[in-house]
C-alpha cells in the first residue's frame, strides 16, 4: 500500500548567510519547484548563529558551501548549537544535504589553509585537510544512493583533501574530476539519509535525481512511510547535465575545434 503524501516538506537551511557560495540558494529553488509540480510545497526555516535546532521540526536541512573564513564563522556554533540535534535527526531518518565546506564541517572536522582547526560534527565519517592547491573544475562521478547509480555531473572548488573513515560509503566514484582529495576515487559520503558532497555550482539543478531522493527521502521521513515520487518531464535537466558531463570528461576543446573546421 503507498503512503499517502503529506503536501509540506519541512527544510531547515543551515546558515544561509554565510554558507551560500556558489548555486546553493539555487539548489533549495529545485527542491522548491519540483514539489510545486507535484502539487506540495516547500516550507523553509533558516536557522543561522546561535539557533538551536527543534527535534522532529524538519524533514530536511540543507548546509552549503563557503570558504575558510565563513567557514570558521560558524563551525563553533555548528558544533556547540546544533550538532547533536543534526546527528539524532538523520538517525531518526531525516535528510541531509551537506555541500562541501558544509560537507567537510558535517564530517569530523576541516584544517582550513592557513592551518587553523575548524570542530566537525562527527556526522559524516570524514575528515579534511586543505592541501597546498585548489581542486577545481567539472566533476563527474557514478553515484550511489537507495541500491541505485547514475551518473552525477557537478562542479568542485576546494582546498580540502577529505579522507573517509574506512567504514564509511563514498556518495560515489570519480569518472572525471578529483572528489574528495584527487587520489581515492571517492567522492562524497552517505550516511542513512544524509548525503556530503564537494558537488555544486549547482548540483540539483542538472542533477534532477539526486533532488528527487532527498525530497522522497524527507517526505518518507513526513510520513514515516516510503514515498515513491511521480516522474517528470526532466528533458532540459538532462540537457543541462549532458553540456556538464561533457565538460567534465574534457570534450569542449574537442567539440570547439570541431565547429570551427
Ligand atoms: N573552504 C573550503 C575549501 O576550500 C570549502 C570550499 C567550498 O565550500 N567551495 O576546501
């Protein structure tokens, strides 16, 4: 028997003003159209420096990006406020969606740059150190989530070098691109729910199925039921990701060169 759809989806975005590099506002306008297409709604509640966290108040949260000194803005507050909350909600079945500085403070902790030591939560099973260059560019792994993989295009810029735990599974593996620190393959991490990331710039936009299991994933969370979602017509995101996948695997000289001759 299917689970009747609750028409809310209860999101916590996690310091909005400070973690926001990149297409993270952009990602939460996906997640916001995709349910209006299916009839539900998107409530969203920021929680920034000094909010505590309600227990059962949210199906999903949301923690973006940022760079080092946004990043050590919030990584106390992350710890001291919030972090106990974040660990006992995805326990309970909520999701996460942790994007790259977000990602490596949901892990075990970050050494930013300039050496300094930034806490983690101990969410994610990761732990980051900024290496002497950036590692940036498109990004395209074979991602993993519910049994299933499909291949994921995105964009990355980081310092950090994260290293999973060696219990702990990679969100995927690298095609093309460097993932969490150019040399494992890996990219990302999942726990239950809760996916880390360096993915953005944006990831949900040309990426409609990963948008599509964190929304099943925090309704099922809603309903305490597994909610399976209507398809959509994902004709244009498909494109989108098509123009980033070849991007990532390096066929836009190939491609240029060609339209010139
Ligand atoms: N500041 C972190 C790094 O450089 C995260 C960057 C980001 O969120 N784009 O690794």
């Amino acid at each position: 028997m299917s689970t009747p759809v609750p028409r809310t989806l209860r999101l916590c975005h996690l310091y909005p003003d400070e973690m926001n590099i990149y297409a993270d506002r952009g990602n939460i306008a996906v997640l916001r159209r995709r349910l209006e297409w299916r009839g539900m709604a998107l409530e969203v509640v920021n929680a920034g420096i000094g909010d505590g966290l309600t227990p059962g108040a949210h199906d999903l949260y949301y923690l973006g990006g940022g760079q080092d000194r946004d990043q050590a803005i919030v990584a106390d507050d992350l710890a001291r406020t919030k972090g106990a909350a974040l660990i006992s909600a995805v326990d309970d079945g909520a999701a996460l969606l942790a994007v790259c500085g977000g990602y490596q403070l949901a892990g075990r902790g970050y050494v930013g740059v300039d050496g300094s030591s930034m806490p983690g939560i101990g969410l994610l099973d990761a732990e980051t150190v900024a290496g002497p260059t950036r590692l940036i560019g498109d990004v395209l792994i074979a991602a993993r989530l519910d049994d299933e993989t499909r291949e994921v295009a995105g964009f990355e810029n980081h310092a950090g070098r994260t290293r999973l735990g060696p219990g702990a599974t990679p969100f995927g593996t690298v095609l093309a691109g460097f993932g969490n620190d150019g040399e494992s393959g890996h990219e990302g991490v999942v726990r239950g729910r809760a996916i880390g990331t360096y993915l953005h710039g944006p990831l949900l936009p040309r990426n409609p199925w990963v948008a599509d299991t964190l929304l099943a994933w925090g309704l099922s969370h809603a309903t305490g039921g597994d909610v399976v979602l209507e398809p959509l017509d994902d004709s244009l995101e498909d494109a989108a990701r098509e123009v980033a996948t070849g991007r990532a695997r390096g066929e836009r000289t190939e491609r240029l060169i060609g339209r010139r001759a």
